[in-house]
C-alpha cells in the first residue's frame, strides 16, 4: 500500500498527546489500492473503473462531480487531471463547497478514506465519476458546519461558537482559561467561513458580532473572504470588509480575494473590492465623499472642461500603470468609472455621466 497523510480537524493529535481528550480518536479506514494485479480483463460489465481501461482513452482534462453527503448537495468540478492529488482536489474544494481543508474526508466507491498525496489516477477516478465528501465528524464538527451550511445564527449560538455557550464535546469539556477561547476562537472561525461561502448575512453579522475573528486563516491560508469572494456573496463581503477584513491577504498558493474572485470569473466581486482599494488608500472613509474628491481633482486639472465621451469608451479605457501587489490598476491611476454597490451616479473623468448597476 503506498503511504500518504490525510489531514484531520484542529490539533487532533497535540490534544490527544496532552491527555485532553477523554476518549480515542478513531482511525479512519486508509484506502486500499486498486488490485492493478487481477488483470483489467477482470472488470465487469458495468463497472465504472472499466471506462478506465486505457490510460490512452482517458483526457487530459476533465469534470468530475462531488457530493457533500451530510446534505445530498451536488458539486461539478473541472479542470480535473488524471496526475492531480487528492490534496489539490481538496484544496479546490476549499472554495467550491466552502467547507475548511481540514475538515475534509474524500471517498470513492468502496476504497474508504483517500490519502492527501495520492492522485487520481491511484484510485482510478474516472471521467465524471462521483466522489464523496464527508466532514469529519470527530468534536462536533458536523453539527457545526451542517448548521452554518443552514445559516441559522440560534443553531450556531448553541454549538459553541461563543465564550459564554455551555456547550461541551468529549474533547473539550476539560479545557479551560486559553484552550477553553482557542477551540471556541477555531469553531466560530470555521461557522464564519462556512456562513460566507453561503451567503448567509444574517448569520455573518451574528458571529462577527460575538466575537469571530475574520482575519483567521484555514490551513490553506485562506480568509472567510477569499471563499466570499469565490462565490460572489457581496453583501457578506461588505460586510466582512467593514470589520476590518483585508483584501491582500494571499493563502498558500499566492492569491488574493481579488485573484480568487477573478479566477471564479466573479467580476463584479474583483471590480467592487478594487473599488474598495481605492477608497481604502484615498483616506476616506464614504463613497460619496471620495467620487466629489475625484470630480474636484478633476475639474481643477482642467480636464473636466473636455468634451463628454460615451459611456463605452469610458469602460474600455484601461490605465497605464498597474499595482503589481494587486494586479489590478493602481490608485493613482484610477479607472474614471466606478462601479457603487448602489448602482450610483458617477461623474468621473472627461466630464461623462455614467450610471452603472448592481
């Protein structure tokens, strides 16, 4: 069998080493691999690894779907390999399905739990093939997540999400002074990051509220903003924004929201934060305040007196210099038109008047 690591939920191990947790933690079933030696010829008609015959047959890119077992839901996934490692499919998952790295148990057909460093190809995933995504459930960590998969903040009070819940696990009901606010800090970090994915802003303004930390990161380095970008949820990303989230936060793999809302092809998402930057390194701190700062700035270069140009060529007009920290233009060079969460009107640059909606 060849040997892999799979990762499992917050400190685990150290937990288990310091005596804290009050029962064993058991050990998932390690996938077994596939009996290469009984001969393809022995694949029954039927058979989904029978497709799999040919490495030949198989191309170089394709789908597969995933299904988050705890609520039936359904998830495509593209740009799949066949060389492409459980711990990259698990990683896209991340921003996909919104549920933390770590917290991930992959399955397919009957090989039980897939190693981190095995590929796809090992467990002869074929085309459009169906893997199972399952939240491990050791300390209370599904009822979490099904809960914030729901957005219901009355459900995320009672599952130890706050300093003050009375609510305990075989694992944590030892812990006390600074393990006792770290393990409750993780499970409101990961019911943030869940309730962002989802959109759900009630829930997002409950947990911020009570103490949950937005500038904490999953183990891939991501924020609850980096997958509320992923998803497009603005309202969750405004407000995310307003307690303090940052926007050049880069996880493991170099990106930024800004990147990860481009690479999900979630334009209004990348164009409403660079917005945000803008406002951000302009000192103000309302829109309104900063669009009047830029009529003034331009109207005393004398560029407001130039004739109106259409709004077309407004939107098409690229700067020349770029911000290499964010990929994007930089704030000195700031595109005349503006998008405003409030589809507001814009009086920027050349003198045009350019409306733009949600």
């Amino acid at each position: 069998m060849r040997e892999g690591r799979s990762s499992s939920p917050f400190g685990v191990q150290e937990l288990a080493a310091k005596g804290m947790a009050s029962s064993a933690v058991p050990r998932p079933l390690l996938a077994q691999p596939p009996a290469r030696a009984r001969g393809r010829s022995q694949h029954h008609v039927g058979d989904p690894r029978a497709g799999s015959a040919s490495p030949d047959l198989v191309p170089d890119v394709f789908c597969m779907r995933v299904r988050l077992e705890e609520t039936g839901e359904m998830f495509l996934v593209t740009n799949c390999r066949s060389d492409m490692t459980v711990r990259e499919l698990k990683a896209e998952l991340d921003l996909l399905v919104g549920i933390p790295f770590n917290l991930q148990r992959l399955q397919y057909l009957d090989q039980g739990v897939l190693m981190d460093d095995t590929t796809l190809k090992f467990h002869d995933v074929v085309p459009g093939g169906i893997i199972s995504l399952c939240i491990w459930h050791y300390d209370g960590w599904t009822e979490l997540v099904l809960a914030a998969v729901e957005g219901d903040p009355s459900k995320l009070s009672c599952l130890g999400t706050t300093e003050d819940s009375f609510y305990r696990t075989a694992n944590s009901e030892h812990f006390e002074g600074e393990t006792w606010k770290q393990w409750i800090s993780q499970r409101a970090f990961v019911a943030l990051y869940v309730t962002s994915h989802r959109g759900h802003i009630d829930a997002v303004q409950y947990l911020l509220q009570h103490g949950a930390d937005c500038f904490s990161t999953s183990p891939l380095g991501r924020t609850p903003l980096h997958v509320a970008a992923a998803m497009g949820r603005w309202d969750c990303m405004r407000l995310l924004l307003e307690h303090g989230a940052s926007i050049h936060n880069k996880d493991t793999s170099g990106e930024t929201p800004i990147t990860v809302a481009r690479r999900m092809n979630r334009r209004q998402s990348e164009r409403r934060m660079f917005l945000f930057r803008c406002i951000e390194k302009s000192g103000t701190k309302d829109l309104n305040d900063f669009i009047m700062n830029k009529v003034l700035q331009r109207v005393k270069s004398g560029v407001g007196s130039k004739k109106k140009t259409q709004v077309s060529s407004q939107r098409e007009r690229l700067p020349a210099k770029a911000d290499p920290e964010l990929n994007a233009p930089a704030a000195s060079n700031v595109p005349d038109v503006f998008l405003s969460h409030r589809g507001a009107v814009c009086f920027l640059g050349q003198g045009a008047e350019v409306k733009l909606g949600r």
